[in-house]
C-alpha cells in the first residue's frame, strides 16, 4: 500500500499571519488545497494521512469533505511526523511511504506517481536541489559546494524501513539521515520549481507561479493555467474591443474562481471556444458530468438570469441538459452536444424531430407562471422604437419597420395565446449530436409560438444568396407551416426582423448586414400582399 502524509501542523511564526501559512489564500484557495489537489491526482496513492491541529480544519472544504485520515500534530515537526507514522503502522500494512508539506502547493500528482515508482527500486527518494550560491558556514570555513546538496519535501521511504529506525531525538532536519548507511538513497535534482512558503510575500509569488507552472513542470492539473487562455479571439472581436475595462476585470474574476470551479465540478481539462462573441465557453471534460460546456456570461452584456431561467423552464426534451450553475459567478455547466455540428435544413428529418418537440411541448405561459427575467417580446419590441435614438445608423429606414411590426403585433397577436420560448433557434443554436437535434443558449421570451421558427428562417435565407433570398424564403416558409399557420408564421416574421434590425446596428460596425435584413422584411410584405391577391 502507498500512503501519503501530508504535513499540515506548522504554524509558521515567521510567516507574519493569524492563521498558519497553509490555510492562507491563493488565487481564493487555501494553499493546502492545492497539494490535496495533487494527491487525489496521483494514481498510485492508495490512502492520505493528514497530521494537523484539528481547529483548522473548516478553513479548508476540500479537507472538510475529504475521506482521509488525521491525527493531531506534535509541538516540533518530528513528532507530527511520528504521529503520522504511528496511525499507519496501526491501521495499515504500508510498503511505502510518501511525506509533503501542505506550504508546497507546486507539488502535482505525476510527481507523486514518480517517487512511488522509484521506490521500487530505492530505499529513500529525496527532492533535492543543487547550492548554485556561495557557500561557508557561521564559523568561516572553508567549503566546497559540489561536496553539498539542500533536500527538501517531497521525500519518500521504505516505510517498514523508515519506522524501524525512527528515532524521536534525531537532532536533524533531513528525515533519511536516520536510516541505516547501506540504505539506497534516490535524489530528484528535477523539481526545480519547488516551494516551501516560509514568509507571508510569497503568497504573491506563489499566485503568480501557479498561473504559469503547467508550462514549466509535466502537471496535468487544469486549475493551473494562463490567464490569457480565457482571453479568445471572439472576445477579443467583441467585448474587449466595446467594454475593456469591464472585460478585463471580467476575465480577472474567471481567473480568480476557475480553482473553485474546477474543483467543485471535477474539471480534468478544458479548452476554450474561439467564437463566442458575447460570454467565455470552455469545452470541458468532467469526472463527474462527463463532456460539458462551462459557459461564463459577463453581468455587463446583462443575460445570464434570463439564459438560465430559460434553461430551467424549456423543455427538457429538445433543450441541452442544465448539470449546474452558479449565479455569483454568472457560471453555467450544461452537457456538450457531440460531435456539436450545427444544424441545417438539409437535414430534414432531424430538423422536423426537433421542431415538432419545440412546438408540441411548448410551456404555454399563464398568469400564475412568476418570471424573474425572462421579458416579454412585445414589451422589448416597443422598447426598440423608444430607444430609436441610440442607433449608431440606418434610424430613417429602421424606425417605420419597427412601427409597422408594432402595429402588426397588435392587431394580430396581441390577445393570441403566449408561450414561454427559446426566442433564438437559428442553426447556430441547434447542435447535432449525430442522431438528433439540441437547442442551446436561449435568449428566452414571453411570445407567440410562431416566434421558434422565425430566426432558423432569417438565418438559412441569409446563408443562401446563390440559391434566392424569394426562393429560400419560399422554401422555408413552405416547410415550417407543418408547425404553426403560414400567414401567421410570414407576419411574425416581418415583425421580428424588425427587432433584428434594430439590434444590427449595435453589432455591426457597418451597415450591410442591416440592409440584407430590411431586404428580407421586403420579401416577406410582397409574400403578404401576393397572399392577398
């Protein structure tokens, strides 16, 4: 059996703080968090011993919730040790023994896997640096540095080797000095980026550190990483360019609460989408979860309660499964549709599937339904017109569509009945998971059903200049009347391309995308009239 001590019973007097230096913050984690992080990392570790002052042991959650055994520290560093080593000569039969220290949160688990390895073949292995410095002693002498090496924590041992000769009065701080002359002994020259916090600036140092060690040591564990990962090229073409200050001091609390998360979610890795524009999605893999998305929303861009409102409402059988979510952090979890191709109206069968779900399970909404912050679409719609002064261009052509698309509404849903709905299914908001179709990132809305098909329609128009924005909306507007009623579907859709034109001009510098949705509201009015005849 392969057991870890770790050392957690200093208190660290020169480190200048009111609780010991373990149970300290880095980047929002006690520093023993991070060598219990690399404990459970390592694969050969079969059992972990913590020796420690039990009053301590609420600062951590990690050990709080841990299934490890403790025992209680001694008054000097020996006796703790001994205490550790007792609980396991009493309750295990031990072959190998491995001892960190809680201040050194570089450790990680591949390293651990490493010494137990080597004690196959070694009776001790010993973290060891060479003195690169000048080198005497107090008295002058006269030394020669290559004669000298400094060892540190990580050190493992025979453990049936180390406990027999332990000795309670070794006057010594290196613990392999008690064992025997002919004891084979391993030093580990490689572990260079280690560190012992002793004084209370190195928590800076150490915060630092952390967020750059995966690139200077083999560490697998995501929670150290480079803050510029979280920094994509779709944030860049975005909210970096609108709202700076906001995005970094955004991308600075990602930073800050991602150890948690990972924790908290058991996060083995992740990678992060280049194209979200409007939030930071990270392709993660989940002990617990399995595939998932972590998708953080920033308070600025003010959509993250209604999102996940929406999440909680719609319907389960066609919506991406909600795992978690954390509102502090405007963080949610949500299973990933694999191999996630969008959508397209080429592939018939799996759109029909879907929509007749959107539309069959609607959540139809009625007075005693209590929304937080999923809007009303007609409300919005009205508010568009009442802003009109806040477009940037195109105000002359776009406010007669919204007053149209008004009156419109009025006059035809306005005492129709209202379902709660995603508000945004467009083809890059339904993924393919190779047998069937999945809605994803809901803008969520109090609207017309009519409403779930028109931005697949928009979008797919747009997206077929070569084959005629007539003739595709053609198309589309034949196939989607299996849904709902056509003329219905037409009139919500010149409506809505109202809001979407109105919302164009705040995310194109410029225009062309706008007169491609007035071009379409114009298809659509001749489709009415042409209706008429």
């Amino acid at each position: 059996m392969n057991i870890v001590i770790i050392m957690s019973g200093g208190v660290g007097q020169r480190f200048g703080a009111v609780i010991p230096k373990q149970y300290n913050l880095i980047a929002g984690r006690p520093v023993i968090d991070y060598v219990v992080d690399a404990v459970k990392e390592s694969r050969l570790t079969d059992k972990v011993v913590v020796v420690m002052d039990p009053q301590w042991k609420g600062y951590s959650e990690v050990l709080k919730n841990s299934d490890f055994d403790f025992t209680v520290n001694g008054e000097t560093r020996i006796e703790s040790l001994y205490n550790g080593l007792k609980l396991i000569k009493d309750k295990y039969v031990c072959n190998k023994v491995l001892i960190v220290d809680a201040v050194a949160p570089f450790l990680y688990g591949e390293l651990i896997d490493e010494y137990f390895e080597k004690l196959e073949s070694f009776d001790a292995v010993i973290t060891a640096q060479k003195i690169t410095g000048g080198f005497t002693d107090v008295n002058n002498s006269r030394l020669d540095r290559e004669n000298y090496i400094i060892t540190q924590s990580p050190e493992g041992f025979k453990f049936e080797l180390l406990w027999n000769n332990f000795d309670l009065e070794f006057p010594y701080q290196e613990m392999a000095g008690m064992l025997p002359d002919h004891s084979t002994r391993y030093y580990n020259y490689e572990f260079k980026n280690n560190l012992k916090l002793t004084y209370d600036f190195e928590l800076t140092y150490a915060e630092y550190m952390l967020g750059n060690l995966g690139k200077l040591t083999r560490k697998t564990n995501v929670a150290y990483f480079d803050k510029e990962v979280l920094i994509t090229e779709g944030i860049k073409s975005y909210l970096l360019r609108e709202e700076p200050e906001k995005t970094n001091k955004w991308i600075d609390e990602i930073y800050a609460a991602m150890p948690e998360l990972i924790a908290k979610w058991q996060i083995t890795s992740f990678v992060p989408n280049q194209i979200s524009r409007y939030g930071l999605v990270l392709q993660a893999k989940s002990q617990k979860y399995g595939d998932v998305i972590i998708k953080f929303i920033p308070k600025f861009v003010g959509r993250f309660e209604r999102e996940l409102e929406a999440l909680r409402l719609l319907p389960k059988s066609y919506m991406c499964p909600l795992c978690d979510a954390d509102q502090e952090k405007r963080v949610m979890l949500l299973k990933e549709v694999k191999p996630a191709k969008y959508a397209s109206f080429e592939e018939n069968l799996k759109l029909t599937d879907l929509f007749e779900k959107v539309i069959n399970d609607a959540v139809k909404y009625t007075s005693d339904i209590t929304l937080q912050y999923i809007p009303d679409y007609f409300e919005e719609l009205k508010g568009k017109l009442e802003n009109a002064d806040l477009m940037p261009y195109c105000k002359e052509e776009i406010v007669p569509q919204l007053e149209y698309a008004i009156n419109l509404y009025e006059k035809e849903f306005q005492d129709s009945e209202k379902y709660i709905v995603h508000g945004d299914l467009h083809e890059l908001n339904i993924l393919d998971d190779g047998n069937r179709f999945w809605g994803i990132d809901p803008n969520g809305m109090v609207a017309p059903l009519e409403l779930e098909c028109v931005r697949f329609i928009r979008n797919d128009v747009r997206n077929h200049p070569t084959f005629g924005y007539e003739a595709r909306f053609d198309l589309l507007v034949h196939y989607f009347s299996k849904f709902v009623d056509k003329k219905r579907l037409v009139q919500m859709f010149i409506i809505d391309m109202a809001f979407c034109t109105y919302n164009s001009v705040f995310e194109n510098e410029l225009p062309d995308e706008t007169y491609l949705d007035l071009e379409l509201i114009e298809i659509a009015k001749k489709w009415i009239e042409e209706t008429r005849d």
